[in-house]
C-alpha cells in the first residue's frame, strides 16, 4: 500500500509540476482606485449602488482621487399590445465615470459604459415576479459595470490629466 502511495505522490508532482496561473500579472487582480477614492454619484437612484460601492472601491482614508459616478436611464417600449400594454421593456442605463486627481487638480479619466437589458411584464397589474427580475437585472447591471470600469482602468495611469 505504502508503494502505491509513493508512486501516486511522486506522479502527481511529476505532472503538476508545469502550473501556470492565470491571475500571474498583479495589474489584472488590484483595483487602483480601492481605498484611495472620495464617490460622488448623481443621476437615477439605483438602490444596489449603495451597497456595491464600498465592495469595489473600499472606504477611502488617504483619498487621491475623486470619482464622479452619472447614471442617467432610457426606458423605450419594444413591443405594445392591441390594449396598449407593454409586452417588451429594454431599459438602457448609461454610466458616466470622471475620476479627478486631487493632488494633480485635473481630470484624469473619463469613461462612459452603455449597460442594457430587457424585461417582459407579466401583467399590466402589480406583479410581485416581475419586480423582484426587475430588482435583479438592475443588481447585475451595476455589478458588470462596476467590473468593465475596473477593466478599463488596470491599463490607465491615473495620475497624468488628460
């Protein structure tokens, strides 16, 4: 027993031996804006932002930079019943980022993310199901956008102007 023991240690050694990790670079896993960034938000109210904002740029003790986060929201009826009810919502939330370095007084970054999705009420009524997806894809959309912005800022140097 002890022999294939060894020999089953010694042969995933052998073969493990060659790993490369994904995650290798450290620009890919930090956040340059993490615990260093006063939030400033305006536009639509969008309850999960409040949450998942201290979840991806931390609290800010030392701030070198300011970030202005502008959400407006496009609702456009996709498809209309013969009594007028909707049967096809798309929602369209654009997400308007401005990160202004404080020590260097400028704008340092600007970017703007187009975040889209669709929903299809299920009455014209109160309807519990198609308010909590409603809720849902809101949470999603805020979540991925937050992500595609991080993205886009690990190849940045944010403390030149633009």
């Amino acid at each position: 027993m002890r022999i294939i023991l060894s020999i089953f240690i010694i042969f995933v050694t052998y073969a493990c031996n060659n790993l490369e990790f994904v995650y290798n670079e450290n620009k890919n896993l930090s956040n340059p804006l993490y615990g260093k960034t006063i939030i400033k938000t305006s536009g639509e109210n969008i309850i999960f932002m409040n949450s998942y904002i201290p979840m991806f740029f931390g609290k800010s003790s030392n701030a070198e930079f300011v970030l202005s986060i502008n959400i407006s929201e496009n609702q456009t009826k996709r498809s209309v019943e013969k009594n007028q009810a909707t049967s096809n919502l798309t929602y369209e939330l654009r997400f308007t980022y401005v990160i202004k370095s404080i020590r260097e007084d400028c704008v340092s970054f600007e970017k703007e993310i187009l975040s889209t999705f669709s929903i299809i009420p299920k009455s014209s009524g109160y309807n519990f199901g198609t308010d909590v997806s409603l809720e849902k894809k809101y949470e999603l959309v805020v979540r991925d956008n937050f992500n595609n912005f991080i993205t886009y800022l690990s190849d940045q140097d944010l403390h030149n102007c633009i």
